[in-house]
C-alpha cells in the first residue's frame, strides 16, 4: 500500500495506491471503497505542519485492513514511530523512516483530546472526562442514501460548543474507504483529532469504547482488554505516535453510559439515534428499542400499554432479538429484570434475554481494573468524577464480570425456544399494528 | 480658538445671552410653519406672477413642511447671528442623558476624567440629567443638574425641552465653551435649539451604533446639527452608516472607564467583604428585581453556585436601581462605582451583555458566563458575547435552566477551563477608546 498526499492550507487528500500483495477485500463482508479521503480543516491549519508520525497513524487506520506485507506513507516517520509500530504489528511493516526526524513533543500543558459522536457513549466518555477536553467530531459527508441523520449529531456537537468546550466539526470521508461505509479501523474516528493533535494541543485522545466492546461483556465470553490484541496493537501505535489512548468509560457498560448521562449536567446533549432529528429519536431503531426499556428501568418508572405497543412495533429490533446472543443482551437481561410489566410481549423478552432469572446487580457500577486504561495524567481526575455517577464493584462483583460467559445460553435449546416465540409473537403484533 | 487662558467667564446678564435668546425665539418664529406659510402667501402676492403657480406651490411647500416634520427632509438653513470662536474658553460642555443604566454617562465620564489628567486647564463641565453627580465630585468636575422630564408630574415635553434649551444657552454664555459633546440615543429638541448656528462651538454626538435607513428614528436634520458623530466600536466590525448627513464620522475603540492599572488589587476586596482569600469568587450581576422568583436566572445562578462550598458570590448593585436583598451565606452585595475596580478579585462573573459589561470583562480578562437580555431592541446583546464565545473568552447561555447553569458553572470553576479564556480574553484586547478620544478632543479645541 502506498499513500501520497496533496495538501493545502485547511484541506488534506490521501491517495491510497495498492500495490500487488495488499488486499482490496481482506472478509466477504467487505472491500475497499473510495481511495481519495479528504478532510478539511479550519483555514488557519496547514496540514504540512502535522508531525509525520501522526499522519502516518492516521494513514495506518484508514488502511490497515488492506495492507498486505507493507505501506509507504506520505511522509517518512521517526525512528520511535517505526519501531514502536513494529513491536505490536506482525503482518506489515512500515517502508519509508527518517532516521533524523523527532518524536511528537508534549508539552504539560496540553489537554485531552475525546473522538466525539455526540451519542450516549461519548457524552458519558465527556461528562467523567477533564473540563478542558477538547472533543473532535469527524463530520461524514453524506451521499445521499444513507438513513443517518446528522442533524442530532450536529446539534450535540452545538451544545457542547455553547457550554464552553472547544467543539472541533472536521469533515472527513474515510468511512467511504470501506464498502459498505464504516470505519475501517474503529478507533479510526479519531483520524481528525490525531491529524490536528498538535494544533489543538492534545496529549491524549479519549474514545467512548464501553465495556461491552472492551472486556467483553455481553458478548460469549470475558475479554481481558488490556492484554488484547486491540489495545496492545492499537494502542500501542497510538502511543508510539505520541497521542496515546484514554479509554474513560471502558470499565462502564451501556447502563452506566446511560446512568451518567441521566445525571451528568452535560447529559442532555447526547442523542443516542443517529436516525431521527433532535430530541426527537425515530423510536423505530434497535437503539431506540434498547434506550426505551433501559430508560424506564433506569428511572424505575414502568411503561403504560400504549408505549409497550410502540415499543414492540419495531421491525428492526425484531430483526436484533432474533440474533442468540442479541447485540447487547445484557443491558435487555439487567432493565427487564428491573422492570415488574404485566405484558405477554415484554415477558417474552424477558423470558428471552433472562430477566426473570438474573439480575446482574453489578453491571450498572464501575470495574475498578479498567484504571489501567485510563490516561495516566488524567487518572484520579476521571475516577473521581465517574464516583460521582456510579458505585464500584466490589471483587466479588469484578470476579463476576471476570467469568462472564454467554455460552451455555447460547447453546441452550431453550434459549431458541424462547427466541422464536418471542420473534413470531412480535411478528404478528407488528402486522397487527401496520 | 480659546488658547488664550485669560478669555473669562461670559456673564448672564451679558447683551450676548439676552441677544441670543432673542435670535433663538427668531429662529423659532422663522422655522414655524405658520411662518412659513404666510411668508410664501405674501410673497405670493406682491409678485402675481407667482400667484398663478401658488395652487401648486403651497401644498407642496406644505408637502416638504410635512417632510421635515418627520425627519426626512433637511430644514432649510436660515440667516444666524456670527459667535466669535476666538472668543471661546478652553472648556468642553458634556451632556450625557440617562438612558437605562449609566452606559452615556460612564461613557463622557471616562473620557472628561482623563482629559483633566493630560490638561488640567481644559474646563470640563457636565450637564446632565444623570442624579448621580457625586461621582463627578470624585473626578472634580463641576455639574450641571436637569432633572429629567419624567421626575416632573405631567410636564408637557414643550415646557421641559424649553428649560433644556435655556439652560444650555446660558451654560454657553457663562463657559463659551470650544465644544459641546452629546451622549444619548435621541437628541432633545430643546438641546438642538440651543445648538443651532453656534457655529463657533464643535458639536459632537457620541453614538455607538449605526444611523440605518428605515431601523433608525432619528430624523437626519437631527444628525446634522452636529459637525461629528463618534462611533465607538464593539465587538463586531461596525456596519457602514446608510443615511446620508453631513457630520463627519469618527471612530474608536470601546471607551472603558478604567485602565488596567487602576484596578484595586485581589486582596482589596476579600478583606473589605469578609471573603477568605483562598475563595473562589464570582460576581453576579443580572439585574435586579427578580431575587425572589426562584425561577429567575438570578435565582437559578445563585442556588447552583451556592452548591459549591469554596465559591463565594459578589452580587453586583446598580446605585440607580432598588436595592437588592441581603441573602446571607456567603453571598455579598457591592454597590460601588465602577464595580469593575474591582475585577482583579473575580475569578469569574456571571453577567449580561451590555456594552460596557462585555467590554470590561474582555478587558479585564475575567472569564464570564455570559446570559444576554434577548430583549433590548436596537442593542443586539446576543451578537455582541457570540464574538467572544467563538474566540473562547465566554460562555454564553442563550437559555437559563438549572442544567444547563450548572454544567456551565462546574466549567469554569475549573481553574484550566479559566485559563484557557483569560487567554482568549487577552487575543481580543483593545486600547481603550477614552485614552483616543480624550486625545482627539484636546487636538480639537
Ligand atoms: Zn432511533
């Protein structure tokens, strides 16, 4: 893979070239789309000035899916880059090094960078996050056919600039270099704010990853996150850029995301449906579905008929809860067990995802051994300010998460019993409703 | 000119002032439409020719009377007795109006004070309907005192403006001053009067803003008794003036009271108040009035910061309102002039946007949640702080609610979060515009 540049003041475009040993469709789930990415900055930035380290990062998670033994960057980065890349990449290697060029320089007064989508995640991510986060929101230019939504997005992105935070919208379409449109990489939501780390001054940069895609939870089996590969691998070429990673809400699940935005000053910026406009969720999405039952258990205020109707009449959560596990089927198992509704719809979801048999106590409270991931200059401050939102488990309640597995439900019959009388019992409520 | 110190008093009594008042009521008479009337009817008459145009000429002539009337149409000049300006003194007559607040006042004020400090012999005379003279005592500024119109019961606005006209006209005799310098926002016809044909005098209006055709009320007769119009700036780039008038423009940065150095230092006020030194201090100015309706944004402001046990509260009393009510706690009232002063010892305010507010908080660098009144017409406060938010100097809250307050106040209770807008704060500086046109004045007489 090669990668060329051509820059200007207040705009950036890669070249992807591949070249014979890459791999234009690494899975059957995807290919390499677009290879010109554009990103366009505030005037006053020249994209000549951002560290070659840097923009070597950026390149590296645009691509790295189609790299095959190797990339050749726009700019020749450092010694320390080279082989701090090298120490947690196997499959490639980086082809071009200045053996003069030095590392990125932090100086003790930069501030925290967060890649921020204005969602549940990333505004809890910024409510527990230092006062001086700058928050950078990579701003996808729209083609036309897609069902999301920017206006929520936007006016998220216009709270937290009228609350005084310095709110960074930069345009950028790397998420076309995937086919079908997403982030090649997933912390690639950050290539903004690594571009700009020197200009905004940014030490670190924070993601809104939860414990459900860091350790795990929800998913088969206990991940243990700090010795995995993706903060190993990632994280490890994040470091060596000199922008290293701060994961503020990876020791808290979607309940504790959602816990915090209800209680955090900030919390009435984030809007978790990229679907509908502002403060006005589609409440025809899976995340709507989800936010509805986890709201009311949450503020432990039941659901009337008329919005259990609603709720069930969503064609794509139908879609979701046939799925064994369902896509964060823990958070459905902790708010439907808190839930007392008498509904043959929703005791069937409950059924389904356990509700009435687990209660999962710890899940809405902070695991302790996610400190680790925490930027270290930022640590006590983002505990501190996470202790005001949410209890922390217990070691009893760490060894629980510890030895989460999904795997005898997955491979229960019962389990498909109980998903295809809730599925059929959806299905005809849904065309009852049309 | 007045170089010569020696040129006295002028006397009441002097055949000047009673000649002047005479011209005046001339100038009246001979700008009346009765007047004017008669005297195109008579002219009319002694040359017939002009007879047969009259059914075409009077009602146009009362067509263009009309015109003036409503400030569209300039009144014609007419035939003034010459004042002599080498007989003028080295003295500055300043009348600032009270408008809401002390905005024209503070204004002229900061302006005369440092014109006594680069020329003590320059006579600066105030004449104001402003209550407040003693802060002019403080500067040693004599006064003049109008009450304004409304103090009176039910004073007919002819019988008012007519005082305002012969005060200023014997102000004029007694000072024969070199300038005259207005700060309001309309211009009293009484204060025109006088003005008129003084062409020894240099007439000045102090204005912020623009004159825009159609928005502005002022007719453009108004405007031209004056041979300038001051502009200060704010924080938008000014809009070019769209009507058209004779007076030249000047402009200027925004006209503080004090400069930095004057500033008493942070300690000052945490002894005279009682407020531990190591306090945070915020002051709190938002109108007052409302303190008791717990939904009021002083209300809401006051029971967030409260919250916050190392936060102590200085709330800021106008001496023209009604006095707020003590709230105990750690909540203090000053009531000083100006209450910037004392801005060295806030950590932050919590303040609307006026003009002078706005300027003196970016001035000063003190971090500010800025709540603009939404309300004040001609005065767009909202425009005025969204410079400063977008440059990162404040934060303004275009709705209060107690969210939304508190997400704002933890904020900036974060000393990095006021760094970074002291910072901001100091990228848009400006030299003060009192030094500029203090200068400009003493150049000018
Ligand atoms: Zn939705």
């Amino acid at each position: 893979m090669k990668v060329g540049m051509i820059s200007e003041p207040g705009k950036l475009v890669l070249y992807l070239e591949l070249e014979e040993d890459d791999r234009p469709a690494p899975t059957d789930k995807y290919q390499i789309g677009k290879r010109i990415i554009t990103t366009i900055f505030p005037e006053d930035f020249d994209p000549e000035d951002i560290h070659p380290d840097l923009l070597g990062l950026s390149c590296i998670l645009i691509c790295e899916p189609f790299i095959g033994t190797r990339i050749t960057l726009p700019k020749p980065v450092s010694k320390h880059f080279y082989e701090g890349h090298k120490k947690v990449t196997s499959r490639y290697t980086i082809a071009n090094v200045d053996e003069k060029l030095k590392p990125r320089k932090i100086d003790s007064d930069y501030v925290p960078g967060l890649a921020f989508s204005g969602g549940v995640d990333s505004t809890a991510a910024l409510s527990v996050m230092p006062h001086n986060t700058v928050p950078v929101f990579l701003d996808r230019p729209l083609n036309g056919r897609s069902m999301y939504n920017k206006d929520a997005a936007y006016n998220s992105c216009n709270e937290v600039s009228r609350l005084g935070y310095n709110m960074n919208i930069i345009q950028c379409d790397l998420e076309y270099a995937r086919k079908p449109v997403g982030f090649p990489v997933d912390v690639a939501n950050s290539v903004p704010a690594i571009l700009m780390a020197d200009y905004l001054r940014l030490d670190s940069i924070a993601f809104g990853t939860i414990m459900e895609s860091s350790y795990g939870l929800g998913h088969k089996n206990y991940r243990d996150y700090p010795n995995g590969n993706h903060y190993t691998h990632l994280g490890g070429m994040f470091e060596s850029a000199g922008i290293p990673f701060n994961l503020p809400v990876a020791g808290i699940s979607e309940i504790g995301t959602s816990i915090i935005v209800e209680k955090s000053p900030i919390g009435f910026i984030a809007q978790s449906c990229m679907r509908g406009i502002w403060k006005s969720p589609c409440q025809n999405c899976w995340k709507c579905f989800r936010k509805l039952i986890l709201d009311a258990a949450i503020e432990d205020e039941n659901m009337d008929n008329d919005t259990i109707t609603r709720l069930f009449n969503n064609k794509e959560a139908m879609r979701f809860v046939s799925g064994i596990p369902i896509k964060h089927e823990n958070v459905l198992t902790w708010a439907t067990n808190k839930l007392k509704i008498d509904n043959e719809l929703f005791s069937l979801l409950k059924k389904r995802v356990r509700g009435d048999t687990h209660s999962f106590p710890w899940m809405n409270k902070w695991f302790p051994d996610s400190e680790i991931v925490l930027h270290e200059k930022y640590g006590d401050e983002i505990k501190h300010n996470i202790a005001r939102y949410l209890e922390t488990m217990t070691e009893e309640e760490c060894e629980y998460l510890r030895e989460w597995s999904m795997e005898d439900m997955i491979n229960s019959e019962q389990t498909a019993l109980d998903r295809d009388n809730l599925v059929s019992n959806m299905k005809d409520h849904i065309k009852s409703h049309q | 000119m007045g170089d010569d110190s020696s040129i006295g008093f002028g006397r009441l009594d002097d055949a000047g002032s009673a000649e002047d008042k005479f011209r005046r009521e001339l100038v009246r008479i001979r700008k009346s439409a009765s007047f004017r009337v008669g005297v195109h009817i008579i002219t009319a008459v002694e040359r017939p020719w002009r007879l047969i145009l009259l059914p075409f000429s009077l009602p146009w002539l009362i067509f263009s009377i009309g015109l003036e009337r409503l400030g569209k149409k300039a009144i014609p000049e007419f035939e003034q007795p010459r004042f002599d300006a080498d007989k003028n003194r080295k003295s500055v007559i300043m009348f600032p109006t009270n408008g809401v607040g002390f905005g024209h006042f503070t204004r002229l004020l900061s302006i005369a004070r440092r014109i006594k400090k680069l020329d003590e012999d320059i006579e600066v005379i105030f004449f104001t309907t402003m209550p407040t003279l003693h802060l002019l005592k403080r500067e040693g500024i004599p006064a003049y005192h109008l009450p304004g119109r409304k103090k009176f019961n039910d004073m007919p606005a002819k019988t008012w403006n007519k005082i305002v006209e012969e005060n200023i006209a014997n102000v004029f005799a007694v000072h024969k001053p070199s300038m005259f310098i207005f700060d309001g926002a309309f211009p009293y016809r009484g204060m025109l009067n006088s003005i008129q044909g003084r062409d020894e005098i240099k007439k000045v209006w102090l204005r912020r803003g623009t004159f825009k055709k159609g928005s502005t009320k002022i007719p453009v007769d108004s405007i031209n008794h004056f041979d300038y119009i001051i502009t200060p700036k704010d924080s938008l780039e000014l809009e070019e003036h769209d009507m058209e008038f004779t007076s030249a423009v000047v402009k200027c940065d925004p006209i503080l009271y004090l400069d930095e150095i004057e500033l008493r230092p942070k300690e000052d006020l945490r002894n005279r108040l009682g407020i531990p030194h190591d306090a945070i201090v915020c002051y709190l100015q938002l109108g007052a009035g409302q303190i008791n309706d717990i939904e009021s944004d002083i209300s809401i402001c006051l029971s967030e910061l409260e919250r916050h046990e190392n936060v102590y509260v200085v709330l800021g009393e106008s001496m023209l309102g009604s006095r707020l009510p003590s709230i105990g706690g750690r909540v203090r009232v000053l009531t000083d002039y100006p209450n910037s002063m004392d801005f060295n010892a806030f950590d932050f305010t919590i303040m609307a946007a006026g003009y002078n507010s706005y300027h003196e908080a970016i001035r000063f660098s003190v971090p500010t949640i800025s709540i603009p009144n939404m309300n004040t017409g001609m005065d767009d406060q909202l425009a005025r702080v969204e410079v400063a938010e977008e440059a990162g100097a404040m934060i303004v809250l275009r709705e209060v609610s107690k969210r939304r307050v508190q997400a704002v106040i933890e904020r900036i209770l974060d000393e990095s979060v006021r760094d970074s807008m002291i910072k901001a704060s100091e990228k848009l500086h400006r030299p003060n515009g009192a030094n500029q046109m203090a200068k400009w004045i003493i150049d000018e007489i």
